[in-house]
C-alpha cells in the first residue's frame, strides 16, 4: 500500500527492512532526515538487533562501517557533499578491502563558495573510489534501489553507494510503497560474509602490500565492478518479477528506440526532461532520453547499444570537471567511439539551480538546429561572467572572491561595510 511520506524516511524504512546491524551517521544536509529516521525506528525497537551508532565526524561514519563489516555486520550510513569527500581515504579503504557497506549519499554541491543544494559534484568526485554508484530518478526507485544495493554489495562483497538527488528527492513528500519485511527478506537473504574477524583464527586486515602485489588487489577490484555490470539487472530483474515494478538495472530508455535526439541524464532531472520530450514528440520532433541508472561501473556495451542509431547525444550533467568539461560525457565519447554521432555536454542544475522546461525546450531547439557547441552551460549568466574578467583584468586589487563579487552584483548581499 502507497503512503504518503518524505524521501528521506522512505529510504530509512527501506534500509530498516533490510536488517541493518550497524548504522553509524554523522549529520549533513541534506542525508539527516535518514539516520534521524533510524535512530527513531532503533529506539522504537524496530530494527532488531541493529546498533546505530553516533560518531563524530564523517570519516569516523565510515571508519566504523569499515570495522562493522569486517567484523560480520551488515553495515550501513549515509552522507553528503563535504561530508563524503571527508571520507574519501576511508572510501578507497572499503572497496579495496572488498567490504559490502551501502551507503546513501543524498547528492549535494560541494563548495567553495559553500552550497547546500543539489548538484552529483560528491559523487562525480569520488567516481574513481572503487564503490559501485546506483543513481535514482524518483523516491520510489530510491526504495527499492537500496534493497538491491544490499543484495548487490553482498553478493559481490564490495561496497555500492546510492546516489539521491538531495531535497529534491530526500525532502519530498509524495506516495511511496514500502515492501513488506517478508518480501525484502525473499530478496535478500541473511547477510553472509565472505571474510569476518575472528579471534580464533586473527589475520590482518589492510596490512600493507608492496609492489609484488599491489596491482592484483587493485586488479581484483575492478573485477568485481565488471561482475556488477552482469549482476545489477540480474537483481533489477528478479526485482521486477517479485515486486511488479521495474527499479534500478543498467539505464532506462524513454522514447529513445526511434529518436534522432537522445538525451543522456543522471537523477531526478528525468523526470523534467520526459515531460519536455512528450511536448515535443507531440509536435513531431524526433527526441527521447535515456536515464543511467549505473554510473560506476559504466556501462560502456549497453550504453553503445542504447545510442548507436542516434544522429545527436546530448548529455546533460550536474557536474563538471573544471578546466575540462564534461564527466559523464567523456565516458559517453568513450562508449560511441568510432560510430558517426554527434555529443554534446550540457552542464546544468549546478549548486541547485532550477532546469526548468522552458531552458529544457530552448536547449533541445539549440540542439536540433545545430547550434550547440561541443561544451554548453545551461542558463549561464554571461554578463555576469564578463564583469567578473573585467574585474580581473584590471589593475589594483578585486573586491573579494568571485563568489562575493557576485552577489553583491545581483543584491543578494550589501554592497559594503555597514
């Protein structure tokens, strides 16, 4: 049965579901209403035999997670933003340690200036730790991605990150389903770890590894995310088959099959770009979308598939590579290579800006007249920019970092001392 509920408390009923052991948390904005909710539901007593665990930082959540685990528990947390680019060592320590931790990450900017909206700059930065990263469009595929997540991470015992679009997703109150405990636990079965502590039998656990070895563990690693490219639709699809609704997997394809125009995309943004591609479709313009559920590994055959017959890719992306461009792109490039296709990198959404329909419809008519550039930034405020050189290029000192230049300029903030 559907409730009405937030985001954030949907993904910690799911968790809760799942028979978590150890939840560690740390607060950020906007992953707090998560573990809010599950310490809530721990000392209601409804999560068993779970220890939620307060630490003191970020880097702790994830340094206790990483001792849960290899202990035998079935670890979870969540993060955000700095928060998770604090973790970053304990990151590369999980995966190479091969440790089925699941982790939400509620997807936000990272600063400086600081930014507490979304925008995948977290995850897109930590894209290279070892982790698999599943993305979400909606709430309801937030549910019932972290159900596979669990499922995933165990079966492959390395660590898998659930990425969320932070307020838009987390902060949301709409009719979400919760699958009953006897459902979640026909899918994921108790958690049996491959490797476990155990003071009758010590070892060392990220003792060092010289040269002799150091390219085989790492090696080792990048199988498992090979093995994931097989087994995350594998999940998807019994999913499917015991739930009656289709979640997670590779990528979604939206009206694409026969499309001129795809539009490649991340989140919950989607959302928006399907019901601008309806409107068009409706006038007669060839256009569809793919949405990439999988990030990390990437699906470089699938996505090929997906894209082959397209005369244009556009990939809209809410992060960037500063001093290069696209992220997500290079990767599309890389999965088109040698095939006549036109790409396109769209930067848009970044720190939480509105993608509205109408920048959407502009965008896209750009596209099929054949005036986008290789490189685009979505409503950028030029004249914003040009005064911001402008400054630069003078003699004397700037007033202050461009952040504060800024917003003096749009009178968001006082022009000067008061």
């Amino acid at each position: 049965m559907r409730e009405q509920m937030e985001g954030s408390v949907a993904v910690a009923r799911a968790v809760g579901r799942c028979r978590p052991e150890v939840v560690c948390a740390y607060p950020i904005t906007p992953q707090t209403h998560i573990v809010e909710a599950l310490s809530r539901m721990a000392r209601k007593d409804e999560l068993g035999r779970c220890e939620v665990i307060n630490v003191e930082s970020e880097f702790a959540a994830m340094s206790v997670a990483i001792g849960a685990s290899a202990a035998g528990a079935r670890s979870y947390t969540a993060t955000a933003s700095q928060g998770l680019l604090y973790m970053a060592e304990a990151l590369f320590n999980a995966s190479g340690l091969g440790l089925p931790i699941v982790m939400t990450c509620a997807n936000r900017a990272v600063g400086s200036p600081i930014n507490i909206w979304n925008d995948h700059s977290d995850a897109m930065g930590m894209r290279d730790c070892g982790w698999i990263q599943l993305y979400v469009v909606d709430n309801q595929e937030a549910v019932d991605v972290h159900i596979q997540a669990f499922r995933i991470a165990e079966e492959l015992s390395t660590p898998v990150m659930v990425c969320m679009d932070g307020f838009v997703l987390t902060h949301a109150m709409e009719p979400i389903e919760i699958p009953a405990q006897e459902q979640v636990d026909a899918l994921l079965p108790p958690f049996k770890p491959r490797q476990v502590l155990d003071p009758d039998d010590p070892i060392s656990i990220g003792a060092m590894v010289g040269p002799e070895a150091f390219t085989e563990v790492r090696y080792l690693a990048h199988a498992k995310q090979v093995e994931a490219l097989d087994l995350v639709p594998k999940v998807a699809e019994e999913f499917q088959e015991r739930f009656g609704r289709t979640s997670g997997g590779l990528l979604e394809r939206y009206r694409s099959d026969d499309a001129e125009t795809v539009v490649l995309a991340l989140g919950s943004v989607v959302g928006t770009i399907s019901e601008v591609i309806d409107e068009l479709r409706a006038q007669g313009t060839s256009i569809g979308v793919v949405a990439l559920k999988l990030f990390r590994p990437f699906p470089l055959h699938e996505l090929r598939e997906a894209l082959a017959h397209a005369r244009r890719v556009v990939v809209l992306e809410r992060a960037f590579a500063v001093g290069m461009g696209g992220i997500v792109s290079s990767d599309v490039r890389a999965a088109l290579a040698g095939l006549p296709v036109e790409t396109h990198t769209v930067i848009a959404g970044l720190g939480g800006r509105a993608i509205t329909r109408r920048s959407l419809r502009t965008l896209f008519a750009q596209a099929l007249a054949g005036e986008l550039g290789e490189l685009h930034f979505l409503d950028l405020r030029t004249d914003i920019i040009e005064h911001e050189l402008m400054l630069d290029a003078a003699d004397g000192a700037r007033p202050g970092p461009h952040a504060e230049s800024i917003l003096r300029e749009l009178g968001i903030v006082a022009a000067g001392p008061v």
